[in-house]
C-alpha cells in the first residue's frame, strides 16, 4: 500500500483548537428539537460541476438525530491500555467505537457522499496499538521507534497502524478529534493540503477504526474498498453546513479528484446578504489559496479561506464559484444552527461610569444550549464609550452611549444604555470665619461645565437650597444669609451641558460646619 500523504495533528495544534474554539466546541445535542423553514426548490441554486448530494436541514437535523452520537461522547475501555512493560494495547469499548463511527458518517452524510462506513476489527487492532506505542514514546509520529522491552509483534502492528492513520494528541475524546482537529486543518502545519479533511471525506473509504490511549489517538484512513464510489468535487463546508460543524478558523476546500493547475484557478465567494466579494487565484487572494494534487484522500483539492469573516451564521448563505477548471463549478453553502439563538439579554449593571474608569457587561444568549454564543460587542458613540471583545466599557466623555451586544450567528441584539458623567466632586474645606455665612472650598474640574453646590440645615437635605457655579476653574463659593448657631451640611456635583442637556455627575462627600 502506497504511504503518502498522511498527517499528524500535534499536541499544539490541537490544543489550541479545543481553545479558540469554546463558543463552536460546545457539545452537539444528541436531540435537536429547533423548528426550520423548508427549503423551497428555487431558494437554492443549483450547483454545477461537483458530482455530490445535497441534503436539506430537515435530512441533516434527521440523520443527526438517529445517529445519536456527540463529539462529547466520552473515551470507555473494555480493557484499559498499559503503559509499562509487560505492555497491553487495552481495547475501546463497542459503544466508544460505535459512537466514533457514527460521528465520521454525520460529516460525510452531510458533504453528501457516502456515509455507510463501518468498523473494522484489523483497524481498530493497528489504530489501538499506534496510540499505544505513540503514547509509550511520548511523540507523535506515523514512524515510530520501538520502545524498550515491547513485544516485536506489538510494535510491528502498530508502526502499521500508525503509518496508515490519521493521529492526534491532545483531545478528550476520539469525536472531538474528527471534527475540532481533522476536519478543522487550519493550523500553518495544515492548511496547505487538509489531507486529515481529505482523508475523512475520502469517497472510496468504506471501512475505518479508531485508537485511544491517554490523549493519543487515531483514524485509520487508507481503506479504498467502496470502489463504486464516483462523488468528486466534495466540498466543506457542505451545501448545506450545520454551523457548528465549521468555524472562520476552518478552511474552505474542494476536491475533484483530478490534478488541478492552481495557476489557472479563479475562485469566487459571495456573501448573498451584502454581496461581499472575495476572489482566490495564484496572483491575488482576499484570504488564504492554495491548490494541492498530492495523495490526501482525493487529489485536486483547491482550499481558500477568506479574511474579515466575523463568524458563520444562521441563515448565512455563500455562492461559490470556480473557473480554471475542466468545467466551471458553482454551488452554494447554506449555514444553520442546530440549535438557533432566540434572544439576546444584557444583564442589569451601573448605567453611570465616569472617564477613564470601567464596568462589564455580560450578554445571555437564550436558549442555554444555543449553538453559537458568540458576541459581537459596539458602541453607539466611541467618544462617549468604548466596549471590548469581553464586554468591557470605558468612559470616554460626557453623555450617553447604546452598547450593543450582537449574536454573530442570528444576528439578534440587545442594547444597553450607558452615560458618562463627570467625577464627584470633593470637597476640601467648609468654614464660617463670619456671621451667617460659610466658605466652600472644593476641588474644580476643568473638563466639566459647572457646579451645583446644594446646603440645609439637617443632613438629610430637607427645604435645601443650590447654588449654581457656571465657571468651570472656580474651586470656591462664599454663602451668605444663613441662620447663627446651626450646622450647615453642604454637598457639590459638577455637570455637563451637552446638547443644551446637563448631564450629572454623582454627589462627593458631604462636609458639615458651625455656622456664627
């Protein structure tokens, strides 16, 4: 059997995939109860120069939910492997297995080839013993070394498995794998071939098997035993593409099952909402292009992947097109949640904040099992407030200012309204040097429009009395008129007049003095 065009998916690239990735790696429902608009037969234009079957949502959520299984599922032993000498491969339990399986037919169910794979014991043995011997090396690699003291037959079966499979480290569970790691291929490691995609998605596959040990695993990828197999231009994302399945961190690919020229491919993505444009060819790219003939799977596989794409959405449709090739090809990608997002909520916080301090907002996507949660966060007027990625709002200047928590994928918001008001006011001295009157010395604040210096004689303010400073730098204010013998309680706020509105700042502390 020719050997080439295996991969490997290492511990970082992993890893950094199960991170980046916390709004698209949730758990998939096993059941997924959304209601979705069907299709009608011109809402779709019909795709031309790919050989693959195009399922609707209603066939997806379908299959999705009689397969039943999640990239959640967890790793259960029959046996479990050992590690040490006198070494033991262990073996996987038949619902682990079951459940991998399954998972590898959802994608290629959905890509609209075959999806009747099925369990191979002779896999399985090569792909357990690989996870084991890479394991016990600690390195991932399709050739590895014998281990001190292993049995030379042991060692032998899984070389083999390991030279015939795809492997990764780093993934809890074997479904993770297939669809956070072999199906994302976006990594600098990767990107330039997707072979893990291409071997996944490979038509002729008919048979595969799966390995797990302490966090290595693998896929067993050269079987080509469904010879009836005739799909090319299989293409992910799919026609139509759950959105959980695929993220902007993924490249799009298509394979045609023959040698591809990249110096004469043109490549077309429209966005159908706004007409967004990128084109993809050797000469410009709006993103990354290439075109690889090697051994991965199917040969001729042309992949792109555009830049400024905030997210794939609910209802996001794309039209791709293709020209360079024996024949032109055209089709279009129809993204849906499985789960959609109803409503967006912003939890109650301080509507008041003041330059150059902060306050954070958390956005609640509804329902808790939504499929994409991710938030995109703006502001009304960023010289009033700016917010972050995270929800973070800092003061800017005076006024008031919508900040909008967005749904990438529905594309459903909420606002919350926030105002910058100047800084409370302290004050730095109140004394009666003569009858019936005080001074108030404060701290001014040149950024603000005024001052509003309230008295009474009780500290709860009752039948108080303003007076209103209209000069910004002044920093005192004699008041005259008052009553002998009685305590004065005096408190300031600045404001600010902007469009003929005054905006207040809160009280500072309250001072209090003796009057003569």
């Amino acid at each position: 059997m020719k050997k080439s065009g295996l991969l490997r998916k290492g511990i970082i690239a992993a890893v950094s995939i199960i991170l980046a990735g916390s709004e698209l790696a949730n758990p998939i429902p096993i059941h997924y109860t959304n209601v979705v608009q069907a299709e009608t037969a011109d809402s779709i234009t019909p795709a031309a120069g790919i050989n693959v079957a195009r399922h609707t949502k209603e066939e997806i959520l379908a299959f999705l939910n009689s397969s039943g299984a999640t990239a959640e599922n967890p790793v259960v032993y029959n046996e479990k492997p050992s590690n040490v000498s006198p070494y033991n491969t262990g073996s996987l339990s038949d619902e682990t297995l079951n459940s991998a399986v399954k998972m590898l037919n959802q994608i290629r169910y959905i890509a609209g080839i075959s999806y009747n794979v099925t369990l191979n014991e002779d896999y399985n043995a090569k792909t357990q013993a690989a996870s084991l011997v890479n394991s016990v090396n600690g390195a991932l690699t399709h050739t590895p070394s014998k281990p001190s003291g292993m049995d030379d037959s042991l060692y032998q079966l899984g070389a083999k498995g390991a030279g015939s499979s795809n492997i990764a480290l780093g993934y809890d569970t074997i479904n993770g794998s297939l669809v956070y790691g072999y199906m994302e291929d976006g990594d600098s490691s990767n990107i330039d071939r997707v072979g893990h995609r291409r071997w996944i998605l490979n038509p002729p596959m008919s048979a595969t098997g799966f390995g797990y040990c302490n966090g290595y695993s693998a896929m067993y990828a050269f079987d080509k035993k469904n010879t009836s197999a005739a799909e090319y231009g299989v293409a992910w994302p799919a026609q139509t593409m759950p959105a959980d399945y695929f993220s902007t961190a993924y490249p799009w690919s298509i394979s045609m099952g023959y040698e591809v020229n990249k110096e004469n491919v043109q490549v077309t993505l429209v966005r159908l909402r706004d007409n967004k444009t990128w084109n993809f060819s050797s000469a410009l790219a709006d993103g990354y292009f290439n075109v690889n003939n090697s051994g991965y799977g199917q040969t001729g596989c042309i992949i792109f992947r555009p830049d400024g794409v905030d997210a794939y959405g609910d209802g996001d449709q794309f039209q791709v097109t293709i020209a360079g090739l024996k024949t032109p090809v055209s089709y279009q990608v129809s993204f849906f949640d499985l789960v959609p997002s109803t409503a967006v909520k912003i939890k109650k916080n301080n509507t008041k904040l003041n330059i150059g301090s902060s306050i954070y907002l958390d956005a609640e996507i509804s329902p808790s099992n939504a499929s994409n949660k991710m938030i995109k966060w703006t502001s009304s007027d960023e010289s009033v407030a700016v917010v972050s990625d995270y929800g973070e709002v800092e003061g800017k200047g005076y006024g008031n200012a919508a900040i909008t928590a967005t749904c990438l994928s529905s594309g459903l918001s909420a606002d919350y309204t926030v105002t910058v008001v100047p800084n409370p006011i302290g004050i730095d001295s109140v004394t009666s040097q003569k009858k019936q009157q005080i001074t108030v010395s404060y701290t001014a604040d040149k950024s603000v429009s005024g001052y509003e210096v309230t008295y009474a004689a009780n500290e709860k303010f009752t039948k108080s009395k303003t007076t209103t400073v209209k000069k910004p730098s002044s920093s005192r204010l004699t008041i005259t008129g008052l009553k002998s013998g009685k305590i004065y309680y005096v408190r300031i706020r600045a404001y600010y007049i902007k469009s003929g509105k005054k905006i207040y700042g809160d009280y500072g502390y309250t001072d209090n003095v003796w009057v003569k």
